[in-house]
C-alpha cells in the first residue's frame, strides 16, 4: 500500500521543473537550497491543513478502495478498524496529490535547484586573487626531527590568516596589489633564474619558507567542498626542496597534495620528494654547496570520481628535511581554476561501476593521459574488499587509444563471496629524463559489486553510487528483484541506440522516488517481473515524435456532493430541506427584495421540514448554514 502513495506523490511532484538560477556564486547557491528547503518544510504545515480541511469533502473512488481492500486482504488483514485506518491513509495521500494539482507553484519547493552552470567549478576564486584564500584553512607544525617523508601526517597546529608578500612567513598570500611584492621567487632570482611568483591573475599561496631555523616545518592548507561535483581537480605549482647529500628518499623535503573523503579516507594523492632523478626537476648549486630542486609551474590532477556528489576534502602539505637542517617551499595556484591539458603525472580514471551480484564476465573500463615524454608501463587491476586484495588481473583485456578495459570473471571473487567489493587500477609510466627512465606509480579506486543483496526481496538505489548510463556493461545497467525497486538514481545519457537501455524489473513494482531522473537522450524501462536474468529492454513506440509526454495525474477522489436540495418544489405549503454528506444547524430564507424572511437556528440534522404556507407568492433564496460554517444555498419559487 505504500508503495502506491509515494509514486502517486511523485508522480505529481515530477510535473513540474526544476527552478532555475541566474548569475550566481557557490554561496549563493547553497544559501538559496538552505532557504528551498526550510521553505518545503514549512509548506507541510500548509498540506496538513489542506488535507483535514478537505477529508469530508471526498471519497476515495471505489476502485481505489477495492483495490486496497483486497491487497489487505490478501495479506490477512480482515480487521475493519485495521481496514479502516489503512483507507485513511490512502486518502490523505490522495489529498496530497490533490494540494499539489491545486496549487501547482508549490511542487518547486521540493525540487533540488539545479547546480548553475557558472559555479559548476568544486572551488571559489581557485587563484587567490584579490587576497582571498578562498576558504582555505591553514594549519603550520614546528617540531622536532623525525617524520617519514610522505607519510607524515597534516600539520595540526592553528595559524592565524595568511601573511601577505612576507617571504619568510611560513604561510603568505602573493599579491601583485599589495607591497612588498616580488614578480621572481627570490631564492632562484640570486642565481638568475626567474620563476614567476603568480602563474595567474593577481595572487597565489606560498607555503613554507627557506628559513633555517634547524626546526622540521610541516605546513598544511585544505578546505572542505561539501560537494564534489567535477570529476578531476586540478591545481598548478611551482615547487623549490633543498636535496641533501647522505639523505634517504623518506628523510628528504617533500610536497604532497591530496583529497580525502568524508571519513578522512585517502581518495586520492600526490607526492614529490627531492629527487635529482625526477626529471621534474631543475637544479641550481647553492654556496653551501647543497642543490636546490625547483620545478617551474606545472600542473597536476588529482581524481575525485569515486566521490562526485559527496564531501571532499582538498589537502596541500609541504615539509623541510627530516633531519631539520633543510627546508622547502611551494607556490599553489588555480586550484580547479583551469584545466590541466597535461598533468606532469599524468591522469588514471576508472568509469563508476555498480554492479549487484554478476554472474556473467563484465567489464571495468576506464581512460588515462599519459605524463609529457613519457609511455604507458604497467596496469592493472585489484580486487578489493577493504584493504585486502582477493584478486589481480595483470593486464587489460583492451587497450583502445587512452580507453582501456579489463575483464573480470566473478570466479575472481572466490565461491559464495559476501559483502563489498571495490576496484582498485593501479599504473606505472615510464618518463624519459634523457639520463635515464623514471617511474611514476598512480592508482585510484572506483565501482562497486554487491554479493549482500542477491536477488533478495528489494532493492533501494540512491545518487550518486546507483548513477548509470546507458554505456555500462549489461551487467551493470540491469537489476532485478524478486519484490520491489525504489529507485533514487540517475540514469544517464547514452548512445541513443534502441536496446541499449537500462531496465529495472521486479515481482510486485519499481517505484521513482524524489531524485530519480533519466536524462534527456538517455534509455530507461521499468516493468513487473520476479528474478528471471531475462531483462528485455521494452523500446518506444517507432512512430512516437519523442517529444516529452506528461501523463496527466491521476487522482483517486470523488468530491462528496453536498447540494441543497428542496422538495416539492414550486410549494404552497411544506417542503423538506435536505443535504446529503452534512449536517446544517440555521437556516436563512431571504425574499427576491434581500430582506429576510426567516433566521432560525435548530438541531444538527440533514433534513428539515418547513412550513412556509405563510409567505407571499414569489421567489425566494433559502441557505442553510453546516456545523462547520458551510453555506449552501438553493432558489425556492413559493406558489
């Protein structure tokens, strides 16, 4: 029975589009969904009163009410109390329907406004222009030797805004607006080589310093995205690490960037360690005798797929030497402000997956981009459930271009898995330094299989780890269930190809629950049928014009009649005043002249009966007042 309530109130909910923004910032955007919502949750205080002021005045239709009699019955429910109040609710359901055909303006409130196009970018001013740090928080540790070079952790320690133009300052915005401001790093100017301080616009970040202070500096800058919604974020740098002879990879100066999850999982990182050996580096011998490694701006990418539409957490840190006696520095800039055309470290992305229990071979695909003067090493592919590997497959079935696949066969997962399982694709390229090859390693998860939910009774599918489009493997875009589908995903656009549709089958019914949506140009059915792995995507009518049809909404009402009625009528003695579906406690009888004839209270009662022997021939208006203030009113010609 539920079922039947909540599609009916979506349905009437997906009537309407979606509001729509102008001009606006990220700010403004979460501000005006603050206000949609609170407004939405208000506006049910409105529907409650919609829905008791008009529960007398329907019914519901008898078809609906058989038909919820007999699914109560069928499941052995025969109490008529029981039977009773399940009716009720039905109705109040009904009336919700109703509220939104009536008053059509309200449905926007329950419509999550559309991200706009200009604020489609994860960050705000990712250039730091003007001085802003663009709700970045900065956190500078000062403690003694001894970190691990990459693994150290983030630094922990409160500082205060940023310095600006101070170059000793182990955090400072560079701003060409303000004093103080040098166009070259001035390390590298004193030995003629000119690094611009801002790559862009009129700021940039600088963290760290080349302050020897034989302290070991860890100095971090993050901020939190309460959505991801871009697939990559990229960022230039511009990066100078003393290399110290005698000096162990771990114990060399280091920069890291990375972005954690909402649980402070690592989604994705980077990290450069002082290494001649990276051709990323330029070098310089300074008069101590020590090398400086600097690379020039460069850019990067970092991949956040697997958590598009969740909360993310972008995190730079920059450490000096693990022996204290060296240090290092990095100037960030256009973070996500600009498209990397050729990350220095290349790119590795797999495609969202999504699968419940496979029992056929499918695919996991994804793209890479490989780093400048470099070729494609090693790729493959782990099977993961938590940090355990279970399964390895050594190389892609496919390599097209930049697009590769891999093929797993669910004997992989080992027999009768349980539980959660995640691809992890892991990439080395080979860069050519002219003195010789270096490696970069990359890897990054994504996808999801199920062995928890295997045919079982139901299946409720949320954005954005249930999106798919029409471009998955078969495998991942059919789902059956031997009960119901609630589905709150989006399916997405495809090729446009007939047969190539996703299609969700179930024994009893598919519901579409706020937030689900099968964008234009995208292929999607839905029908009643048990577990069979018989999925038949049902096409279109060929001679539709696929023009966008909007189903009128049925309701399941039927507005109680509550006419006066008045008999005989024409009379010269008595009538009878009747309502049907009332009860009236007055009456009012008011000559064709407007004056009042007869203002007489009685009993609650729906019929009446009057004498009106007494009034001259003519034509009257009698009303009758209901118990709740009602009027209804009916013309009485008096013989």
């Amino acid at each position: 029975m539920e079922k039947k309530l909540i599609k009916a109130l979506i349905g009437c909910l997906f009537l309407y589009s979606f509001s729509v923004l102008g001009q606006t910032s990220e700010e403004e955007y979460l501000a005006a969904e603050k206000v949609r919502m609170e407004q939405s949750e208000a506006n049910e205080a409105d529907i409650d009163i919609f829905i008791t002021t008009n529960l007398p005045n329907y019914n519901l239709t008898q078809s609906r009410i058989d038909e919820v009699t007999n699914n109560l019955l069928s499941e052995g429910i025969t109490s008529t109390s029981e039977i009773s109040a399940a009716l009720l609710v039905v109705k109040k359901f009904e009336l919700r329907k109703l509220y939104f055909t009536t008053y059509p303006n309200k449905a926007s409130l329950y419509n999550a406004i559309p991200i706009p196009v200009e604020i489609q970018q994860i960050c705000l001013n990712g250039g730091f222009n003007n001085n802003s740090v663009a709700g970045y928080t900065f956190r500078s540790d000062v403690g003694p030797p001894g970190f691990n070079g990459c693994l150290t952790p983030a630094a922990i320690a409160n500082t205060p805004v940023p310095a600006t133009n101070n170059f000793n300052s182990r955090i400072t915005r560079i701003s060409s607006i303000n004093g103080g401001y040098q166009i070259n790093d001035p390390t590298l100017a004193a030995f003629n080589v000119n690094i611009p301080t801002i790559l862009t616009g009129n700021g940039s970040i600088r963290l760290n310093n080349m302050v020897a202070d034989n302290t070991v500096n860890v100095t971090t800058m993050r901020r939190v995205f309460p959505v991801i919604n871009q697939g990559f974020l990229d960022f230039n740098f511009s990066l100078i690490l003393e290399n110290p002879g005698g000096h162990t990879l771990a114990e060399q100066p280091f920069f890291r960037a990375r972005v954690l999850d909402v649980n402070g999982n690592v989604v994705d990182n980077i990290c450069i360690v002082s290494n001649p050996a990276n051709c990323l580096f330029n070098s310089v011998v300074q008069p101590t005798g020590t090398p400086l490694l600097y690379t020039g701006w460069v850019c990067a990418r970092l991949n956040v797929q697997s958590i598009l539409g969740q909360q993310g957490t972008v995190e730079f840190t920059i450490g000096d030497c693990g022996l204290s006696g060296h240090q290092g520095y990095v100037y960030i800039d256009n973070v996500c402000g600009a498209t990397c055309p050729n990350p220095a470290f290349g790119s590795i992305n797999l495609n969202p997956l999504n699968i419940n229990c496979p029992s056929t071979p499918f695919q996991v695909c994804g793209t890479y981009q490989t780093p400048p003067n470099s070729i494609l090493g090693a790729l493959t592919l782990d099977i993961m459930q938590g940090t355990n590997i279970v399964g390895t497959i050594n190389s892609p079935t496919q390599i097209t271009g930049t697009t590769f696949c891999f093929t797993v066969d669910p004997n992989l997962y080992g027999n009768n898995p349980t539980g959660n399982y995640t691809f992890q694709v892991n990439v080395t390229y080979n860069v050519n330094c002219g003195a010789g090859i270096f490696q970069y390693n990359s890897s990054t998860t994504n996808g999801t299989v199920s062995f928890n939910n295997c045919c079982l009774p139901n299946a409720i599918l949320l954005s954005p780890n249930d999106n798919v489009t029409n471009l998955f493997p078969l495998a991942v875009r059919n789902l059956e269930r031997s009960d119901f589908i609630r589905a709150s995903n989006i399916i997405g656009i495809g090729d446009n190809v007939i047969q190539n549709g996703v299609v969700y089958h179930a024994g009893n019914f598919v519901d579409l629950m706020p937030g689900f949506d099968a964008i234009t140009g995208s292929q999607f059915a839905a029908y009643p049928q048990g577990c069979t792995q018989n999925f038949v995507y049902r096409q279109p009518n060929p001679n539709s014009d696929n023009s966008e049809i909007i189903e009128p909404l049925e309701i399941n009402l039927v507005k109680i009649q509550k006419e006066l009625k008045i008999y005989p009528n024409p009379s010269n003695s008595f009538i009878d005043l009747m309502i049907k579906n009332d009860i009236f406690n007055k009456i009012i009888i008011v000559g064709i002249d407007g004056k009042i004839v007869l203002d007489k209270t009685i009993e609650p009662t729906t019929t009446f009966n009057l004498d009106i022997s007494r009034y001259a021939s003519g034509i009257y208006i009698v009303n009758v007042i209901s118990n709740d203030g009602r009027q209804y009113s009916q013309k009485l010609i008096k013989n």
